[in-house]
C-alpha cells in the first residue's frame, strides 16, 4: 500500500498539462492520476469500469476535485465520496476557477477538506499546487494502516 | 217728586188770584194814559203846577175844586188823571212780570213732572243720583229688572254694596265709574257705556251695559241688559266656530256657493282636492271645475238642490293640473239661498278596487309564474355551478400564469445564475492557458526567444491577467444583485476602520491620513456596504497616490432632511463634465498604466446603493481631490 498518488480530476486539458507541469515543477511527491470525468473519478476510486482491477485498498493521498465536469458533476463525485466509508477518508480539495458562494458552501456541506481557487497567473497557480503537495504529503497526518 | 208738586200748586194759585185785577187794571190804565198824553200836549202846563195841584187835590179836593177857577179846575182834573195813570202803570207793570214768571215757573214744573214721568215709564232701567252720590230716582223697569227699591239703595255706597257682592270686582268697577264719571265732568260728555255684571236682588249676575248722561246738578245713569244678547252673541260664536273647525278640518272637501253656483269658500281639504289655492277657486263658477259635457248636467242639478232636493252624485273635477278625478258630491241648499257641498275624493276607492283586481290578476300570473321559476331557479344553480367553475378556471388561470411569470423569471433567474457559473468556471481556464503557457515558454526558452519575442510573451500574460480581473469585477458585480439583501444596523465607522488598517498594511510605502467619524450609524446590509466602502476608500487612496500626504475623510453631512455621508480624498480629482461616466461600467476617467482598474468599481457601488434606496453623487475639481457624496433612502 503505496498511499502516495494523487486524484486530480479535471476535463480542461489545458488544466490538467499546466497542473501536471506545476506538481513537477513544485517536486511534489507521487503518482498523478488524470480522471477526466465524474465517471472516471468514481471508477477510479470505487474500482469499477475502467478501473475495474484496480487494487481498492490503494487510496490516493489526496484528490484534487474539479467543480464542472462532464458526465458526473464534481459536487456529485464529493458527495458519493464522503457518503461511502471506504472513501471518506480520502482528502478532496476542490480546486475550481469559481468564486461563487454557493459552491464553497456546497463543497464543504459535502465534506470537502479543502476549497483552493486556480488563479489565472500561472505563477500564483504552480505555487497553490506546491504548497498543497508539500501540505497534503508533509504535514498532514492520514488514518494510519 | 212731591216738593215739585207743591211749589207747582203754589205759584199756579198765586197766578190765578192776581190775573183778573190785573186785566182790568191793565184797560184802565191804557186808556187813561192815552188821553192823558193827549191832554198834556194840549194845555202845555207845567208839571210843577200839576203836581201842587195834585197835592192839593189829595189834601182837601172838594174845597179844592170849589176854590178853582176855571182853567184851574181842568189842570187839576188833569193832574189827578195824570197820577192814576201813572200809579195804575205801575201796578200793572208789577202785575204783569209777576204773572209772566209764575207761568213760566208754571211750565217748567209742568216740563218737569213729564220729564219724570218719561223716566219713570222709560222702557230702559234707569236711575238718577246727585253729585253727593245720594240716589234720587229709580224707574220701573230699574226695580223690574234688578228687585231693589229706592229704600234699597238709598246711595251710591249701598247699591255697589249689593249690585257688586264680590269686593275685588266692586273695588275695580267703583274705581272705573269714578273716572269715567270724572272724565265726564272735566270734558263735559256723557259718561261711555260700558259692560259691568251687576248681581240681581235674588243674587243673579246680569251683564249690563252701563252708561250715564251728566245733568245740572245729578246724574242719570241707563241700565241696559245685555245678559241674554251677550249669551246669544256667545252661543253664535261657538257655533259659528264650531262650523269652522269642522269646516277647516274636515277630510272631505266642503264649498260654499251663491245660489248662481259661484263658489264663495272651499275648505283646505276641498282645495287640496281639486289642486287650486282658495283665491284662485273664489269666484269661479261649479260648472268651471267640469268638462264642458257634464256642466248641463250639473245646471240641472243645481236648480234642483235649490229646490230642496239631495243626493249624492259621481262626478269627474278637472283638477288645477289637468288630471281628472272621480269625485262624490252632496249639496244642498241652505236657508239664506246659499248651497253647501261635501265633495270626497274616490279615484282611490275606484283605484284599490282596480288594485284588488289586479292583485288577483297578479296571483294568478304569480301561481304561473312559480312553476317557471322553479324551472328557472333549477338552470339558475346549473349558472351558478357553472359561473363557480369559471371562476375556479380564471383563479387556476391566474395562479398558472402567475406561476409562469414566476418559473420565467426563475428561468431568467437560474439563467443568470447558470451563465455567471459558467464565466465562473470556464472563461477563466484559457487565461490561465495563455499565462500558463506563455510563462513556461519564458522560463524554459530562454535563449530561443529575444527581447521582442520576450516583450510579446509578457504582453500576452498581462492581457490575460487583466481579463482575469474584469472577469472577477463582472461576476462581483452580478453577484451584488443576485445576492440575498439583509436590512439590519450597521456601524459604518466601524467597517470604515477596518478597511483603513488592511489598506495602510497594504501601502505601508505610503503615508496616508485617515480620518474617520465614529458613530456613522445607519440602517442596511453590512456586507454590500462594506464593498461600498471598500471600492470608495480604495479608489481614494489610488487616487491620492501621487500626493506627498493623503488624506481620506469619511463623515456625514449635517443639517437636511437626510443623512448624507461621503468618502472625500485630497487627490488628483477630475473635471466635473465626466461625472456622469462614472457609473458607466468599464468606463474610466483615467488610463490604466496610471491608475490600474477595470472600471467597475463604482458601477457596484452605485448599485448597492440604488438597492439601499439611496443615492450617490461626486463633486471634484481637478487637482483638488473627489468627494463621493451617498443618502441610504429612509429620513434622518
């Protein structure tokens, strides 16, 4: 049990290049999974469909959650996640463009651990992602085994 | 009475003694004293001779006589003759005026004594008392009509005594006979009748009309009766009121006419009946009140009622305003000529049994009538059941279309929401992409790209950046008025505070004054005023940033009607012909290298404070700062 990949969830492939180019640029540790979808999240995370063979006792260190998705929205895939006690667990930080209210109330209803804007400067953007990689694997503490 | 007879005896005899001597003496003398005049003429002697003579003769006349000579002799004839007639003359004159008096003494008593007996048998009771009040006389008809005799009322104080018993009214009467009886005297007139209730010796009250005539020296007073003519009088009154009242009030129409049918007095009811007043109904004909074919008719029947003969009869009276109405008429003739008539008014009669007629026409139509409307109160539920449903459809109508505008404006509504979540989410990501990309091109190419290829890099960034910025000004701005608005008490000095101690963190390079009036109290949503401070406070200090030492003053005016409050700045300021730019959004009074922002700013700010119900103005002057004047709505 490697518990050291990260979730991000995200449909924008320009998101999801300049995320990936930011966890390495920000040496953060661990696999990056790419879900592109709800769908995708929660297959991933439940074992099913494309990822029906996947180990399920494997959980991601974190989950970086997109709000607008395809298919499953990401309120939705939270909502599924923080309701199923083999995946409550798993930290999800929502990580949108969006300032409106209503999602930041929402995501936390739902048990998001963490609300992080992507800001439009590239700079500010890879920065959020390093602290969160150098938080969610450094300081924070997870169920031990 | 009797004094007067006896004084009439006396002088009567006295005249008959005397008046046969008299006569004789009377020729006697008459005819000597013709001769004598005659002789005197003749002989022309001389009194004084005749005189002497005379004396002579009366002394001794048969000696006298013989001593006389002739002519001597006839003077002294003449002389006795002269005296006798002279002595006779005047015996006779004595005679004479004396008997001249007795009979007029005669006839003035005789006057008398009739006069008397005029009282005594006069046909009116009379009485007669001197000025002393002593009563002297009381005629027949006085005894006959009050019972008292003379010996009764022997004065004045015994006949009020008992011809007036009760002593107020006698006190009144005694007073009025007194002054009458005094006016009388001074003005020298009769003493005025005058009505007085004179108790009768048997103690019944007469009404006598009492009057009095002044004589020489007593006066004499009538009695006349009038008790039974006052009686009459009242009785005629009564009666004659009692046929007024009965004629002024009767129901039914009394009139009077002449015996030629002029009518000479209506009644009110008679009047109100045909419609005309009195005046115009005295001295019209009957037959003017009928149409032209009944009036030789009524000529008829008239002639008969003056003949004695009645009955009621059916009449039609043209009445003042034209109407026709059926009338009963009685008349009859009266004693003096003249006709009497009741007319009565019986067009209702006739009419309520035209009424009761129709009434019962009217019942049987109802009976009709009832089935019908049972039939049509059975389709009147139908209507109403149907007008109810009609109702119930328009109300299900209203409520659908009230729904409708309501799920409209949701949409509209869910709309904005879904469009500003869109530009939330998705507008964003390719400016992050041009950012992105643009900045791992700097910073992984270096040295493949030159200055200008670099510059191009940089330019792509910095617009990307600032359509980050309006993009986050839009969906604020969007947010302001979808957002939830909460009317509670908010300290404006206190947010002013602490807006003042985030900006002077932020420009700690600067120095900046703030001046903040405390308790700027107002009523309104904390969190939107809050970004109304915020957007002024900051455009204040952006735009102070070129003074050596700023100064930000937010306060209130006083004095108005309304609470006015302002953020004032000591900056550049601006000419006043743009102000109305200001609240345009992205419209910007300055350029952005100078003074970064998107110019949205104020147009949140005037929205806010639109939604308060307030207003907001600036005044500025070009290099002398900006003051942004704002009301919250609602009085001081």
């Amino acid at each position: 049990m490697k518990n050291d990949t990260i979730l991000l969830v995200e449909d924008n492939p320009d998101d999801e290049e300049l995320a990936l180019i930011a966890f390495r640029l920000g040496h953060v540790p661990g696999e990056v999974v790419v879900a592109h979808d709800g769908v995708e999240a929660l297959d991933y995370m439940f074992g099913t469909g494309l990822y029906k063979d996947r180990d399920m006792s494997d959980h991601p260190r974190m989950i970086l959650l997109d709000l607008k998705l395809p298919k499953i929205g990401g309120l939705e895939v939270l909502q599924k996640l923080k309701m199923d006690k083999r995946t409550q667990s798993v930290p999800v930080i929502v990580l949108t463009s969006s300032s409106e209210v209503e999602d930041i109330i929402n995501s936390y209803r739902f048990g998001a651990n963490s609300y992080v804007r992507k800001q439009v400067e590239f700079e500010k953007f890879a920065d959020t992602i390093k602290q969160l990689g150098n938080y969610w694997f450094s300081i924070n503490e997870t169920i031990p085994e | 009475m009797t004094t007067n007879s006896s004084k009439h005896g006396s002088v009567r005899s006295l005249i008959s003694l005397i008046d046969p001597y008299s006569r004789y003496l009377f020729g006697i003398a008459l005819t000597f004293s013709i001769v004598l005049i005659g002789l005197i003429t003749a002989l022309h002697f001389s009194q004084q001779q005749a005189i002497q003579a005379a004396m002579s003769v009366s002394l001794n006349i048969p000696k006298t006589l013989a001593e006389l000579n002739g002519r001597m002799r006839v003077e002294f004839v003449v002389s006795v003759l002269t005296a006798v007639c002279l002595i006779s003359g005047v015996w006779y004159f004595l005679i004479y005026s004396l008997r001249k008096r007795a009979e007029n003494l005669a006839r003035a008593v005789e006057s008398e004594e009739k006069y008397y007996q005029l009282l005594r048998l006069n046909p009116i009771p009379l009485g007669m008392v001197d000025l002393e009040g002593k009563v002297k006389f009381i005629n027949d008809k006085f005894i006959k009509l009050f019972g008292y005799q003379l010996s009764d009322i022997p004065s004045l104080n015994e006949w009020f005594i008992v011809g007036y018993p009760d002593e107020v009214y006698r006190k009144w009467v005694k007073e009025n006979w007194e002054n009458d009886l005094s006016n009388a005297l001074n003005n020298k007139t009769d003493i005025k009748p005058k009505v007085y209730t004179i108790a009768r010796k048997d103690g019944v009250p007469l009404k006598v009309d009492v009057s009095g005539i002044i004589m020489e020296d007593s006066i004499l007073v009538a009695f006349l009766d009038i008790t039974d003519r006052m009686k009459a009088e009242e009785a005629l009154r009564e009666s004659e009121e009692k046929y007024r009242l009965f004629f002024e009030h009767a129901a039914d129409g009394i009139f009077v006419t002449d015996h030629n049918g002029v009518l000479l007095d209506v009644n009110p009811s008679g009047c109100v009946l045909i419609g005309y007043p009195l005046a115009d109904l005295r001295g019209k004909k009957l037959i003017d009140l009928l149409l032209p074919n009944a009036q030789e008719k009524m000529l008829y029947l008239f002639t008969r009622v003056l003949m004695g003969q009645t009955g009621p009869d059916v009449w039609k009276v043209i009445s003042k305003n034209g109407n026709l109405i059926d009338v009963s008429l009685d008349m009859r003739a009266l004693p003096d000529g003249r006709v009497l008539g009741i007319i009565r008014d019986i067009s209702e009669n006739l009419q309520a049994e035209n009424q009761i007629h129709q009434a019962q026409q009217e019942l049987t139509n109802l009976l009709k009538e009832a089935d019908q409307s049972r039939m049509a109160l059975l389709s009147m539920v139908e209507d109403h059941q149907m007008a109810e449903e009609r109702i119930s459809q328009l109300n299900t109508e209203l409520e659908q279309r009230v729904q409708d505008r309501t799920s409209q404006l949701q949409a509209s509504n869910a709309e904005l929401e879904a469009f500003s979540y869109s530009v939330s989410h998705d507008l964003r990501a390719p400016l992050r992409a041009m950012d992105g990309y643009s900045n791992l091109l700097l910073s992984d190419y270096p040295d493949r790209l030159d200055d200008q290829g670099r510059h191009y890099l940089s330019r792509i960034q910095e617009a990307s950046k600032r359509m980050g910025e309006l993009i986050e000004d839009l969906l604020n701005l969007s947010r302001i008025t979808r957002s939830e608005f909460i009317r509670r008490q908010v300290d404006l000095s206190q947010i002013a505070k602490e807006i003042a101690v985030t900006l002077r963190d932020q420009n700690r390079d600067r120095v900046v004054e703030f001046k903040i009036e405390p308790d700027l109290i107002v009523e309104g949503d904390s969190r939107l005023l809050k970004i109304v401070l915020e957007n002024l406070m900051n455009n204040a200090l952006k735009f102070t940033e070129k003074c050596k030492s700023a100064l930000i003053s937010v306060g209130k005016l006083s004095g108005g009607s309304e609470m006015v409050y302002f953020v004032k700045d000591n900056g550049i300021g601006f000419e006043m012909t743009y102000a109305g730019k200001l609240f345009a959004p992205f419209q910007r009074l300055h350029s952005v290298q100078d003074y970064p922002g998107t110019g949205i700013g104020l147009v949140i700010v005037q929205r806010i404070i639109t939604r308060h119900g307030g207003r907001i103005w600036p005044e500025a002057e070009v290099g002398k700062g900006a003051t942004f004047y704002f009301t919250l709505g609602g009085a001081k």
